[in-house]
C-alpha cells in the first residue's frame, strides 16, 4: 500500500510542479535500476520511490520567482532602507525612487561563473524578472578600465553583484574569489561586492563567508543540514512512511550504487546528499542515483539528467 | 515519446461550465418511452420540481429544454417558431444563483418589505428573461410586426404605475424594464447604507411573470398552444421566505404558465406559500422528479446503454471515435477484475513471488489458535502443535482462493465451538472436492454467497489494493450522478496517461490506472458531497465511523452478512441529532435511503435502510453491490452519527467486530475457565 501512496504522490508532485516531465515507464526506467525485491528484505525501489516521492524540483515560474525574491530582498529593500533612513524616514516616495535609481546606477550584475555556465545563464531571466536596464549587467573583464599594468575600476561602479543558482559546498564560489574578487579589492577597495544565491547548504555558505572576501553573502533558501537526506537528523525520514522505510538502508543503497556511478561523490559532491533540481540543471550536490547516466563506467538511467561541464578539450 | 498531454475527454464535468453546443451535444437520453426529457414533461401545466443530488444532471436537462437549445434546434423566425409550435412549449431558464438572494434581507427593513421588493425585483428578472427569449424567437420576422406591437402595448399595461417612456418593441420593453431592475439594485445595495428601501413598486404580483405569457399568446396565433415554462434552476440558493414566494407562484399559476424548478436534494426548505400559508403538496399543487433515483431505478441495461451514450458523446467529441455508431466497445477498453473461478490470475502472480510459503491469513489463524487461552465457551487452548496440523490440514497450494475459503469456514466452525481438528479435516478434504469439480460443497455454498468478501480479504491479507475494475463497475458506483461516472473516468484517464497508456485509442487502461482513478474520484466526492459549516463535519465524522465500522466487519473473521454496505435502524429510537446527521448525508447523497426499507428479523417492523454510496467505497474497501444489511440499535445509531462522547463508537466497533473475531467470538472468560487455562490444552493429536 505505501507503494500506492507514493506512487500516488509523485504523480501529484508530476502533474503540478514537475510540468509532466515524466510517465510512469521514465520512472519505472529509473526504478529498474535498483535490484528486484527479495522476500523477506526492504525493497530497494520503495527505497527509491520514497526519495524521489521527497525530491524538490524547481521549474521556470518557480525559479523566475525566486530571481525576484533576490533582487527584492537583498538589493532592493536594503538600499530603500538605508536611503530613507538616511532621509530620517520620509514618506515622499517620488524623492527614495530618484534616490534608488541613483544607487541603482552604480550597480553592476555578474553571473557566477563561466559565461556557459547556471550562474550567467539566470542574468537573462533575473533582468526580465526585474524590469532591470541592461547596461546594468556586465562581463568580469568590463568592471575594468585603464590599462593592462595599471587597471582601475569602471567609473561609477560601487556595488558589484555575483549572482549564481547554487552554493553547495561553497568551494566554486572561494575559487572565484579567490580568482577575481580579491582583485578587485585590490584595485579599488571602497567597491562592494556582495554573493547573492538561490539555494546554498549551511555549510556551503559559512565557508563562502569566511574563506571568500566578498563583503555580504546570502542565498534566498538557505538549505540547513536536515536537507542532507539521508543523515540522521534528515528532515525526510522525519515521518518516513512506517516500517517499510529505513533509512540506514537506504543510505547504504544509495553508496553503493552512488560509487558505481561517481566514484569519488557517490552521496553527491561534497558528501551534500541532496534532493534538487532545477528545470535548467541538476545540481551536483543532489545524489548522483537521480542524475547519472553511468558514464561508460555502468549502464543507469537517470531520472533527472544532469548536463555536466567539460573542463577539458 | 508518450506524452500525457492528450486531451481529457472528461475534463468538464459541471452543465454550469459548459457553453449551449456542449449541452446540445453531451446530452444523453434513455430511448424513448423511457425518455428523461418525455418524464420532464415539458409542456405539462402541472409544475414539476426536479430534485437531485450534485452532479444528478438537472442543470443539464434544464438548459437542454431551455429556449437557447430549441433555437439551435429548430433555428428563429418563423422555422423558430413552428419548431417551439411543434414542441409545445418555450424554456426560460434562469439560474437562481444569479439573484444574489442573500441581498434581499435584513438592513433594518422588515420583512414584509423585503417579501415585496423581492416579488417585484423577480417580475422584472423573470420578465426579460421572457422578453429575451422572445425577441429572439421571433428574430427579424417582420411578418410578426403587428402582433409583436399589440404584444407590447397589452405588455405595457400590465404596470400599475404608467412607464415614463412608451416601449413600442420587445428590446425597448426589455430595456425599460432592466431600467427599473437596475433602479431597484441601487435601492437594494445602498439600503445597509441609508437604512432606507426607496423602491417604487410598480407592478403587482405576478402581473409580469404570467401576464407576459397571456399576452403573446393572446396576440400570436401560432403560439397560442405553446405553454411558457420558467425553469429556475439551482432553487436551492433561495431563503425560506423567498422559496415560500415561489411556491406561491406555483400554487396560483397562471395559463399559460408551467414552472420546472431544479432542486439540490437537500435545497428545499418549504413548501408552504405566502398569504395563508398552505403547503404545496406533491401530485396536488406539484409533480416531483427524483432524478439521481430514477437514474438509479432503472434496469441495468437502460442504466449501461445511458452511460454507455454519455461516455461516447465525450469520446466522440474529443476525437476519439469517429462517429456514434459503436466503433468503440466501452467495456474492451478497460482491464477488468479476475473472473476465472479459482481467480487463478491474481493469485498466480503472488504465489510466484512468494513460492510456497505459508500463506498470511494461515499464520494469523495459527498466531489465534495459540493465543486461544481458554475463552468462555470455546474450545479448550490449542497446543502449538496441534495448531500446526489445522494449519497444514487447511493449507490447499492449488488455489489460494480455496485456501481461504477454507479458512474462512474454519472460523465458522470455530465459533460453533466444534471440534477444531476434526473441523479442520473435514473442511480440508471439501476443499479438495470443491478444487476436483464436486457440487455442492461447503466451499461452493458459501462462496456463492461470500465470494466478494473472500476475494477482498483475500486481497487484503496479500498486502493488494482492492478491485474496482471495469465500466460496468464505474457505471454502478456513480450511483445515478452522471458528473461521478465522468469524474471517475476523468481521473482513470488522467493515471491511465501518467501509465504511459494510450487510453481509448491503443490498448487497454490497466488496473492500476483504474485502481488509482477510482480512489481519487472517492476522494473527490467525500470532500465535495458535504454540507457546509458544523453540520458538514459531523456529516463527515458519521461517515467515517460508519464506513469504519462495516469494514471492521467485512474484513473480520468471521462477518455474518455478505456484501455489507448497507445498515438499518428503528429511527423512532435514534435521537434527533443522529436522525439529523443521517438526513443531511442523504440529502448529500453519501447515503442512498432504500425506499422500501429493511424488516426486522425478530418482529414486523419494518426498519429504514441506508447504503453508502457507492462511490465511497473504495475509501473504506467496501462493496458496491449491497446484499447484506447490518441492523444497528438506536444507540449504535447515535454513537456512530451523534456520539456524546469519542468512546461510545470505539464502544460500539468493539462490541459489533469482538463478536466476528476469533478466538472469543464475543464471548466473555468466565470464572471456570480462567482456572481452566492452567489445565494442559489440546494436546498433539
């Protein structure tokens, strides 16, 4: 029966927030990944029926949400705070949205990363989301003018903004820094530069902040350590469906066949153990039984793919 | 790739929701003779009240005679008009919804104020609702200019209070009076404002309503004949007083005048009228339709051919079958239950996973037989030993069907108290002789009675979802509400694509498909069929505990009545809370009341009988055939409807089921056979 109920939950999770990516045979693909049920022995596909019936998934509107929420909450409402403060709390609105547009100038968006990559790639929906003007976003290299030996910043340019979908370990947005955003404090330290996110691990984010020089950094869904989902103190084996479901076994399945597929991660890098994803892409924190394909290593079919990068050529 | 973003062909379920070709072509008859439109009556003069449940279909058999359908039917002018000639009457249908009746109340006003004002405010409405349909009737028919004018002129003259600017046509009539409606809405609305009521009254009651009618019927010869129907629909939004204006208009009909009002079961709240106060009476001063019942009453075939035609249309409509003609065999298209006699298909899959171990229900039987320690009455405690050889005398491999066939008549013999190994023996070698062909065996007797039952605990001691399979089925389930057969059928379609099936076009639609289907569709009608605010959750609570009861005892070990979905009580000693709860569920329609009721077995009393609806079923695994019947005392009654405290139904749950299970069948240890555990039990054989 509980395979009913959760059979009976995905579809619901299918036919709303996942905009009928699947049918059931995509599932039973994936499920057939997992070993037959043995009399007498938990299941392994309720295993990973219980786990998919948890996965969050995020899809375009949700995700377009969320850029508002960002934009709003973190660049936005702060700004108009500190600007009416400073105007000891007046109410003349016309007066803070010239004050705001003023501020709003000297503000440049960056996506995190690559140009090819998730975090650039969100700049597009983030600027149609909030009615932003375009010369407000910029690659890396025209925050510069002057030349090569004696660089300075863009004139104007107070506040640099990085954006990026997903802080999971935080160890890609320390190397960044590490890379461009100590320069840049190098080069003009009164610039701000603030990390802002969608979705970031506790851990992921206090390592961010303490290892990278951004001035501020913050995620709108800070993901704490109840979301590692197979950990004892995970929020999805809370009110785990009865006796049918264990949560020692299942992170013991997950191991086992998370190293078949990533031998170095097999619960997701950084050990993250993730239940995400997003229309775009799958995180690589989330385990790796819903996103591999096996590589040549195994034949698995995943059930959200994930589109990694090449580094190589 | 199969995508599941095929067009439901059941997506829109409710007549309200659908535009005037939609009505024209879901509609659905039985043939004639037997016709809902011919039991309507359409152009009778004896008003006719359609009373029925959500989603019984009045709304659509209203607006199906309405005077927008006979227009697409017959088209306007003077075809329009030889074609209502023909049908003999002209449908005016309005929704009472529309009225925002709540409006005419309170504010500070009395309430005959309010009676009058709400009179006036519907000659108006129902007014240009007449006026509406005639001016398109007639259309651009010049030929009817002269008697048109006279119409209005006689139509002018209705009012008590001259009108400020003479109409000279129809749409001049029409527009005067939404005038004086749209007047009387500013006087209504800002009444809680001004606590004032500066309405005129110009016209006296009725003089729109049935003059209207007399006049055009009067002035144009071809409709002199044709009677002008009001068909109010959703009556149920009404107030008790205005319902009472209403029935006045009933009462003091006019010719050529018919009304059809269309009622939610539980949505009449008098008939008594105004003035004097007299009560219509049915057959007297009305004619009442029960629509949801005589859906339900007719025969099998008449109920599989309507739905079978409801279903088509859709299907038709939607592109999945070419034409009416019956290209599609509706009950091919879905997996049905097991009906092998042996039910060999199911249990084969499971005795294939499970190989030859011991079957559940064996080992609970086992677990009972040892925990039997010396209960008043029963048989002596059972060594393990010995309730092993019951268990491998029981034990039929062949057929698990069989099996607990046999187990089910050893609980049997277990309550007579009879010798349990010799029981055991005996039920052993019948079983064998069922399996070998043999007639009238044990097992074939109480299977012909029991064998739903056996399959379903069958079912349930397997760890299987219960079986709701087939369109035969669903047909029954909906109960006489067409909207629960489309809305079951709509979710069937829904999981039958998520299955990755090709429903209706390739293949059939698996059980699965149809066991998730049904259960949403439970679902859905347990949380939409309720009655609003307090009265809904006890509704609510009444059903679960009833339908919680009869499944303890369906599933129990021993039930003593077959198919059992159905209860019966002496009302006269329910107390009025419980009759209260009860009534409201059959107004709901979550209970069906069996006119003729149950009768007593022990005297001549004839008792009233109630059956959950069938679509309740599977969310309490219950049948949805009724054969059996429980009879409950009025206390039962009240502790499973209006309990005073939460543990008189637990009470009563363990009374009722404690009598079906073993070992104690009921029955209490007495002071003899306590000692009597100390004594050695039935030793090995």
């Amino acid at each position: 029966m509980i395979y009913d109920e959760l059979t009976w939950k995905v579809k619901t999770l299918n036919d709303t927030i996942w905009e009928r990516r699947f049918v059931w045979p995509d599932i039973q693909a994936w499920l057939d990944n997992f070993a037959d049920d043995v009399e007498g022995a938990p299941s392994e596909r309720l295993h990973a029926l219980f786990l998919l019936s948890n996965f969050t998934y995020f899809n375009p509107l949700l995700m377009r949400t969320l850029l508002r929420s960002l934009y709003r909450d973190f660049v936005q409402q702060p700004a108009l705070i500190r600007l009416r403060r400073r105007r000891k709390g007046t109410l003349d609105i016309a007066s803070l949205e010239a004050a705001y547009k003023r501020v709003q100038r000297t503000m440049r968006f960056v996506g995190m990363g690559n140009p090819a990559e998730s975090g650039t790639h969100l700049l597009y929906y983030f600027r149609q989301e909030n009615d932003l003007p375009t010369k407000l976003f910029v690659h890396l290299h025209e925050l510069y003018e002057g030349t090569a030996r004696s660089p300075k910043i863009a004139q104007g340019v107070r506040y640099v903004i990085f954006i990026d979908d997903f802080c999971g370990s935080g160890t890609q947005a320390v190397r960044y820094s590490k890379a461009h955003v100590a320069r840049i404090k190098e080069i003009a330290p009164n610039t701000k530069l603030y990390y802002y996110c969608l979705f970031a691990t506790s851990a992921g984010l206090k390592k961010v902040r303490e290892k990278a020089k951004f001035d501020h950094a913050e995620a709108v869904c800070e993901l704490d350590s109840s979301f590692t989902s197979l950990e004892e103190n995970s929020r999805y084996f809370r009110h785990a469906a009865g006796a049918d479901i264990d949560r020692t076994f299942c992170r013991e399945m997950c191991h086992r066949y998370g190293k078949s597929l990533i031998h170095n991660d097999p619960l997701g890098f950084g050990g993250c153990q993730l239940l995400f994803g997003f229309a775009h892409n799958i995180p690589n924190n989330t385990l790796p039984i819903f996103w591999s394909d096996g590589g040549i290593a195994r034949q698995w079919a995943p059930l959200f793919r994930r589109y990694t990068k090449v580094f190589k050529w | 790739m199969v995508t599941q973003d095929a067009l439901n062909p059941f997506d829109g379920v409710k007549a309200t929701d659908l535009r005037d070709e939609q009505i024209e072509e879901y509609f659905v008859d039985f043939p004639s003779g037997a016709s809902l439109v011919q039991r309507i009556k359409p152009a009778a003069a004896m008003p006719m009240i359609i009373l029925g449940g959500k989603g019984s279909g009045k709304t659509h058999l209203m607006r199906y005679i309405s005077s927008a359908l006979q227009f697409r039917r017959h088209g306007t002018g003077p075809r329009g008009i030889r074609g209502v000639a023909r049908d003999g009457y002209l449908g005016i249908y309005l929704r009472c919804g529309g009225l925002n009746a709540e409006r005419f109340h309170g504010k500070g006003q009395p309430a005959e104020a309010w009676r009058d004002v709400f009179a006036y405010y519907n000659d108006l409405w129902l007014g240009q609702a007449f006026l509406s349909a005639v001016d398109k009737l007639f259309g651009s028919d010049l030929g009817e200019n002269d008697a048109i004018e006279e119409f209005v002129r006689r139509a002018v003259k209705l009012f008590d209070v001259p009108v400020s600017k003479r109409p000279r046509s129809i749409a001049q009539l029409s527009k005067c009076l939404a005038t004086l409606q749209r007047d009387t809405d500013f006087a209504i609305n800002n009444s809680s404002l001004t606590r004032r009521l500066d309405v005129q009254l110009r016209l006296s009651r009725g003089s729109l309503i049935f003059g209207l009618p007399r006049a055009l019927a009067e002035v144009a010869s071809d409709l002199a004949n044709v009677r002008f129907v009001y068909l109010l629909d959703e009556f149920e939004n009404l107030t008790e007083p205005q319902q009472q204006y209403f029935n006045t208009l009933l009462r003091e009909r006019q010719e050529p005048c018919g009304f059809k009002i269309g009622v939610r079961l539980y949505g009449m709240l008098t008939y008594r009228t105004l003035g004097a106060e007299e009560e219509n009476r049915e057959d007297a001063e009305f004619e009442a339709l029960r629509l949801d019942r005589e859906l339900r009453d007719r025969t099998a075939a008449a109920r599989a051919k309507f739905a079978t035609d409801l279903v088509r249309r859709r299907l038709l409509e939607a592109g999945y079958v070419t034409d009416g003609s019956g290209d599609l065999k509706l009950p091919e298209q879905f997996v049905t239950a097991d009906d092998d006699r042996f039910l060999r298909k199911e249990t084969d899959a499971y005795r294939k996973r499970h190989g030859d171990k011991i079957s559940p229900y064996l080992v609970t039987l086992r677990k009972k037989l040892c925990g039997a320690k010396g209960v008043s009455g029963s048989v002596p405690p059972v060594s393990e030993a010995a309730a092993d050889g019951i268990v491998q005398r029981l034990r039929f491999t062949p057929s698990l069907l069989v099996e607990r066939t046999s187990v089910f008549l050893f609980y049997r013999e277990w309550s007579k108290q009879c010798d349990l190994v010799a029981s055991a023996e005996l039920i052993g070698r019948d079983a064998q002789n069922f399996f070998d062909g043999a007639s009238g065996t044990p097992h074939e007797r109480v299977l012909t009675h029991y064998r739903a039952d056996i399959i379903a605990q069958l079912l349930r001691d397997t760890n299987q979802r219960q079986r709701y399979l087939g369109f035969d089925t669903f047909v029954t389930m909906s109960g006489g509400l067409p909207r629960c057969l489309l809305t079951i059928l709509k979710h069937v379609f829904t999981w039958s694509r998520f299955y990755g099936e090709e429903p209706f076009r390739r293949g059939l639609i698996s059980s699965q498909a149809q066991m998730h289907g049904v259960r949403e569709a439970a679902d859905w009608f347990f949380d939409e069929a309720r009655a609003p605010g307090v009265q809904g959750v006890r509704v609510r609570r009444g059903m679960s505990q009833l339908g919680q009861l009869l499944r303890d005892l369906r599933f129990s070990d021993k039930p003593s009545e077959c198919s059992l979905c159905a209860f019966s009580a002496d009302l006269g000693r329910v107390s009025g809370a419980a009759q209260m709860v009860l009534a409201e569920a059959e107004n709901w329609s979550m209970l069906i009341g069996i006119p003729r009721g149950q009768r007593d077995r022990n005297d001549a009393r004839v008792d009233a009988k109630f059956q959950v609806h069938p679509m309740l079923a599977p969310r309490w695994d219950l049948p949805i055939g009724r054969r059996g019947a429980l009879a409950l005392r009025g206390p039962e009654v009240d502790a499973t409807f209006a309990p005073v405290r939460a543990e008189d139904f637990e009470k009563v749950v363990e009374s009722r089921v404690s009598r079906m299970r073993a070992p104690s069948f009921g029955r209490r240890r007495s002071m003899a056979q306590e000692r009597q555990q100390l004594l050695p039990g039935l030793d090995d054989e």
